[in-house]
C-alpha cells in the first residue's frame, strides 16, 4: 500500500467516541497582551494524509466550533502540513492566530526557512515563530550566539513579519537555559500526565516560563506512552504519531483535563481529525480537575513509559 494512501485508511479507521460537550464553541484564554486562543489548538499535522478539499472542511469546521490557534512546522511531511494548511487557512486568515516553526539554528538557514514557510502558508505574517524543538543547551548557544537564528528571529519581527517570538522545546535543561537567557513570549512543550508522574518532565518548565513571564503553550496532552520497544509507528493504528495517543473518551476527558487544569493558554493534540474532535468536545465542557481526581490520574501511570523525562 501506498504510504498516502496508508495515511488515509488510517484516517478513516481511527474514529473516537463522542463526549459531553459535541458541538459547543471552544473557550478562549489570553496568550498576551489582548490575545486570546482557542485553549485547544489545531494541529497542521492533522491535514497530512487529506486530499486538499478534505483538509479545507476540516479547517473551516474547525474555526466554526471557535478555533483560532493553528500550529505547523516545515518538517511535518516535508512541507505537506504547511501547503495544505496554507491553502485551507485562505479564507480564514486573518481571524486566526498562526504559529510556525524552524529548525535551523543559524540565522542564514533560519532565514531561507522563514521564507519558504510564509509562502507556502501564504501569508505576510507568523502571529508566533518559534525555535523548534531544542533538545541540547549547546543548541540554545547556536540560536543565541554570533550568526545564529536568533538574529533573523529579531530581524523578522523588526519588519513585521513575525509578531511574538517562541520556542519549542523536548528537554528541560535546553528548555530552562532558552528561558533564562533569552525574552520569549511563549513556549510550547509537553504538559502530560504521564510524563509529569513518571518522568518528572514539565512542572520545571512551567514554573520557570511563569517566573520569566512568558505564555505556557502545551503539547501532548493526548499522549498515552512510548510505543512498545520495537514497534514502528508506520505499522500501527496511527502512522502520524511517534507514540501511543489517547483515542478513547473516558481517559482522554481526563488527560486533556489534566492539562487545561495547568497554568497553559492552549493545548495542541495529536495529529488526526477525530481525536482533535474528541479534544474539542472534552474542551468545550471544561471542568477544572478536582485535587482527588488528579492524583487518582496519576496514581494509574504507574507502569507507563513517559515518552519524555527530566
């Protein structure tokens, strides 16, 4: 089978049930200054795999229910996620608050990135360009230092091309060293269950983005655990996803609750069309989680393997 056309049985295969909430807008939480996000976001991975009409309803649905928040990155699917989301996101543009990302670390590359993804997204803006997941402080001293990407970051907001300025981040000594050492507006890292309890990942980074004052942007809040030991994510269920997603109702109202319970703005989920249905349900019938219920939560990782630890 063809990998496109894999993607697409997969996408048609992976149906979730419904939860309280169908149908509802989506509340919204301030980022900065007066903005403010939808507090789940929609993913540019989930377009991978559509053909480009399937991605413009999903896109259009999406702002209906009150989505604003639209995440990508020239890396999904080799600039697939960017052109397709460019080109769904047309009629909607201006209404909505769209982040990208780069990997280079150097200001030249990151330029040619920046370039490359505004036009595919066809527009003149990022409303939030981020580092993309900086794993290494030798990283932080790349993108900070003489020539590095920092220096496009700064020169791009200064022409109006990017408007605030983040990062993403997959370890916490690289995520508090770009904190300490450089102004961000926000970023954007996982705010998990599991990875809280059983690797002791994200609380260092919230606490530290609170104290510098930067907006709290969460990833993998619908993640369950690491795909067993030699099991490709190709062969599975959902190709799209590196590790195992929440896809049922029951536990993925609670995650997702455990993260929109932390001090965050917004939460991205897990690249496919139902599960970010589900996740916006669960968000649009909002509870706080209760302390009890938390840790009854993360009492059963026990076992788990977090896909991240500190």
């Amino acid at each position: 089978m063809e990998r496109r056309d894999f993607l697409r049985t997969a996408l048609a295969g992976s149906a979730v049930g419904k939860v309280s909430g169908a149908g509802r807008a989506i509340p919204k939480r301030r980022y900065r200054d007066n903005v403010k996000l939808s507090i789940v976001g929609y993913g540019g991975i989930i377009v991978v795999g559509m053909e480009q009409a399937q991605a413009n309803r999903s896109v259009a649905s999406a702002v209906e229910r009150g989505v604003n928040y639209f995440d990508v990155a020239p890396t999904y699917w080799d600039g697939e996620a960017e052109i397709k989301l460019g080109e769904a996101l047309k009629p909607h543009r201006k209404n909505v608050f769209l982040a990208c990302k780069t990997t280079q670390r150097d200001a030249a590359g990151a330029q040619k990135e920046l370039d490359r993804s505004l036009g595919r997204l066809q527009t003149d803006h990022f409303d939030l360009y981020q580092f993309h997941g900086i794993s290494k402080v030798a990283e932080v001293d790349q993108i900070l230092g003489p020539g590095g990407a920092a220096e496009t970051f700064d020169k791009a907001r200064k022409a109006g091309k990017v408007r605030y300025i983040g990062c993403s981040v997959h370890s916490t000594e690289a995520a508090l060293a770009m904190l300490e050492r450089f102004p961000l507006d926000s970023v954007l890292f996982p705010v998990n269950f599991v990875c809280f309890q059983q690797g002791n990942f994200g609380p260092q980074i919230l606490a530290k983005a609170k104290e510098k004052g930067a907006a709290r942007l969460a990833l993998k809040g619908l993640c369950h655990e690491a795909w067993p030991k030699g099991t490709k994510a190709s062969e599975t269920k959902y190709p799209k996803c590196w590790y195992k997603p929440v896809d049922e109702p029951e536990l993925g109202a609670k995650a997702l609750r455990f993260t929109l319970s932390e001090d965050i703005t917004a939460a991205i989920t897990p690249g496919y069309e139902q599960i970010f249905t589900m996740a916006l349900d669960i968000a649009a019938g909002f509870k706080p989680m209760k302390k009890g219920e938390r840790e009854q939560l993360l009492a059963s990782t026990a076992g788990l393997t977090p896909i991240f630890k500190a």
